[in-house]
C-alpha cells in the first residue's frame, strides 16, 4: 500500500502562510488593481513592500486573537472565514493609520476593500484545500507501546481529534507480531512507528535501519505526544530528560528580553486598567464590604515564598475549614467575584508582583505552599515548574481547565513542561494573544 503525504501543517506553517498571502496582497493589489490616484501607488516599492510586511503581521496578530490558528472541527470553514475577515479588518485599519502617518493621506477605502478580500479569499482557499488534502491523507501511526499507553492514545486521539490514524495491534500480531514488523508497515502503508526504546519489556526486537528504509518514521513516545497534543507526559519523562533539556528560559539574553517585556506590559496594564480596577474595588465594597484586596502565599522561582495580591472574590469566610481547591464555578465566590474571575480583572493587582520580579507575565501558575507540598510528593516533577518564574498566564491555562485535584494537577504539568522546552518570546507572545482572546470570550 503506498503511503500519502502528510498534509498536516503545523501552526509556524499556517502563519507564515498567512503572512506572506496579507503582504503580497498590499503589493499587488495596488500595482495592478488600483486607479493611478491611489495613496499605496505613490509609495516607492520599499516602502509598499514594508507596508505589506505591516499589514501582513497585523493580519497573524489579529487572526491569533481570533483564534484563527487554532484547531478547528471538520468542515469549519464558515468560522475560518468569519474569523479571517474580522482579521482583515483589524489589519487594514492598522495599514490605514501607518500610511497616514507615513504620507499624511488615507488609503482609498475600495482599496482596503480589495485589500481586505483578496487576503480573505486566499486565506480561506488555502485552508480549503490544504485542509481538504489533509483529511484524505491522514498519516497511518502504529504505537508499538504498553498497554495502558496505548489506551491513553486512543483515548487522547478520540477526544481531541487527532489528525492521524491508529493501527490496530492486533493485526500485527495476525501477521506474525514484532519479527514481522518491516514487511507489516510496507504492506500497509503506516506512516510513523511510535516506540518506547527505553522499555524492554515490550519486546521491541526490530530493525530500525529496514523500518528506516522502508520509508516509516520512527518517533519515540515522549516526542511523538509532545508533537501532537502540545504537552509533555509527565508519566513517561524522568529527571534524565529534563536534564537533557536546553533550558533557553535562563539564557541571559532571552531572560533580560522577557524582563523587558514583563515590565512594559506590567506599566502598561496598571496605567490602562486602574480605572478598572476603580470600578472593580467599589463594586466589591458595595456588595459585600471589605477588604478589596486578598493576599496569598505563593511559591515562586526556585520554590522561593511569596505573596500574591489579587481582588478579592470570595466570601470572607471562604476558608474557614482551611486551604480548599479553587474550582471553575466556586460556590464561595460572590456575585461580583464571579464576574472578576470570568474576565480576570481579579488578577490586575498581580501586575504589582510582575513589577516586583516575583512573577513574570507568562509562565507556570503560581500554588500554595500547602498544596506545593503535597504535589511534590505525589507528582515527581512537579518541583520544576519553579525552574522559572510563575507567570500571570501560562500554556496550561490557556489549553486546561481549573486543576483542583492531584490528577489534574498532573495533566497541568504536562503543560508546563511543554513550555518549559519550548520557551520563547514568540510563545510568550502567542500565550498573550491567546489570553486576550479567552478574556474577550468571558473564559478562565
């Protein structure tokens, strides 16, 4: 059976895609679809080019808001496009006030408008297709695993709609089991072979330079979950992985841009929101009295004790019993504190300990040191995530819910991990954008 190609895109992919389709469209659409009066045709060609560079990156910043790379279900190309024209949108009014403050002129609005289309249609078309090729193509993974891991796959892969298809192992033993291994992938076209070589009681005797050569990828477990679910498993790494990690978060120069960043947002935010959180106290006064503010001990970078300010959202008496869970929908929250959480006007004050360097904007959240200790206890790796600062927001909670419990408290972790290895300013950035767009929805 011959394999297809895999026509999985990843996100860098769809962006850059994305980017170059906005740029090229402020270029063109000018030079060949535009009278000669148009402002974008007087432009010398650096600068058009630079302008369509503008508008390009403003489309992905917008379309990441949006939500517009995320993972979609099957046949959503009515939200694609919904969500590429309100990108556009906020692009040409981006590419509208850089022209004006460049030529002191406005850009023609049927120009934007071509602008504007031709960026949606090329959008939607490529997502189309490609999309269209991907369903029909669907890489063949074969998980030559434990059973309780294969389980967990199959269980992951039916939940979040994994874009390949598992091989039944029973077929393969039909066929003669792990000696019969190279001709089984040949005859039926699996694509990627996922193995844990660490394990020897699976019985993995193969030979990995005939799979090699036969054209099947052979991915190692923790890689291969890592790569499609955007999360590291904390069941299946030890200390020997993370100490193989390249730990790019303490490197000096990403460590004094995130600095930088942290404390421009930190500025910007008390400055924009103070009357927000004006509004926010008195709200909470007026329904249940003081204080307006709660503080909490947390533990922080390198396991080091510090206290959190927040708005405060729950009854005075909320832990009269002692240290409890915070949940999605507490029943000790007030009205008032509800809302705050919701939309997270709750967590302004924290912008406080950012500009202490006590937490940074993104990065792992903070625990208490109740629940810290007894998490180090239950979950081996759970002491890394103080590796680096805890942040405001972070990758867990940007894809996972509330973690109220040691289980998922571990399912936490595996995405603190995942950022953890794959820490960058653009990371940061997408979490950002992300965020934004989850507190737009009136999601925690």
């Amino acid at each position: 059976m011959s394999r297809g190609s895999n026509w999985n895109l990843g996100k860098g992919a769809w962006v850059a895609f994305d980017l170059a389709v906005a740029a090229c469209a402020v270029v063109f659409v000018p030079l060949y679809w535009a009278p000669e009066s148009e402002t974008l045709r007087a432009l010398s060609t650096e600068r058009l080019v630079f302008c369509g560079l503008f508008y390009g990156i403003a489309f992905i910043l917008a379309g990441e808001m949006l939500g517009l790379h995320e993972p979609q279900p099957p046949r959503s190309w009515r939200i694609r496009v919904v969500l590429a024209i309100f990108a556009a949108s906020i692009a040409c009014l981006a590419l509208l006030l850089l022209v004006y403050g460049i030529e002191f002129q406005f850009v023609g609005r049927l120009a934007l408008l071509k602008i504007g289309a031709c960026s949606v249609v090329a959008v939607a078309f490529l997502r189309a297709m490609i999309g269209s090729m991907a369903s029909r193509n669907r890489p063949r993974v074969m998980a030559l695993v434990s059973k309780d891991a294969a389980e967990e796959l199959t269980k992951r892969a039916a939940t979040e709609s994994a874009p390949f298809v598992l091989e039944d192992l029973e077929a393969l033993e039909k066929a003669g089991g792990v000696s019969a291994l190279t001709e089984f992938c040949r005859e039926h076209g699996v694509d990627e072979l996922v193995t844990m070589r660490n394990d020897r009681d699976l019985g993995q005797d193969f030979d990995l330079v005939e799979l090699l050569a036969g054209g099947t990828r052979v991915s190692d477990w923790v890689d291969f979950w890592e790569r499609s679910f955007s999360c590291v498993p904390p069941d299946h790494v030890d200390e020997s992985w993370l100490a193989r990690l390249d730990l790019r978060v303490r490197h000096p120069i990403f460590h004094r841009a995130k600095r930088c960043l942290d404390v421009f947002i930190a500025i910007l935010g008390l400055v924009v929101l103070s009357p927000l959180l004006l509004l926010a106290a008195a709200a909470i006064v007026l329904e249940s009295g003081g204080p307006v503010f709660f503080s909490q001990r947390r533990v922080g970078f390198l396991g080091r004790p510090f206290t959190l300010h927040k708005l405060r959202t729950m009854r005075t008496d909320a832990e009269a019993k002692g240290a409890q869970w915070a949940s999605e929908r507490d029943s000790r929250a007030t009205r008032v504190g509800a809302f705050l959480r919701r939309s997270r006007i709750d967590e302004i004050p924290q912008f406080w300990n950012v500009l202490r360097g006590e937490m940074s904007i993104v990065g792992p959240r903070p625990e208490r040191p109740e629940f810290v200790e007894k998490l180090n206890d239950e979950i081996p790796l759970w002491p890394c995530r103080h590796l680096v600062k805890p942040g405001l927001t972070g990758w867990a909670q940007i894809r996972f819910r509330y973690a109220a419990g040691s289980s998922a408290s571990k399912e936490k972790l595996a995405h603190d991990l995942y950022y953890l290895k794959n820490a960058s300013l653009l990371l940061d950035l997408q979490i950002i954008l992300s965020t934004l767009r989850s507190v737009a929805k009136g999601s925690r």
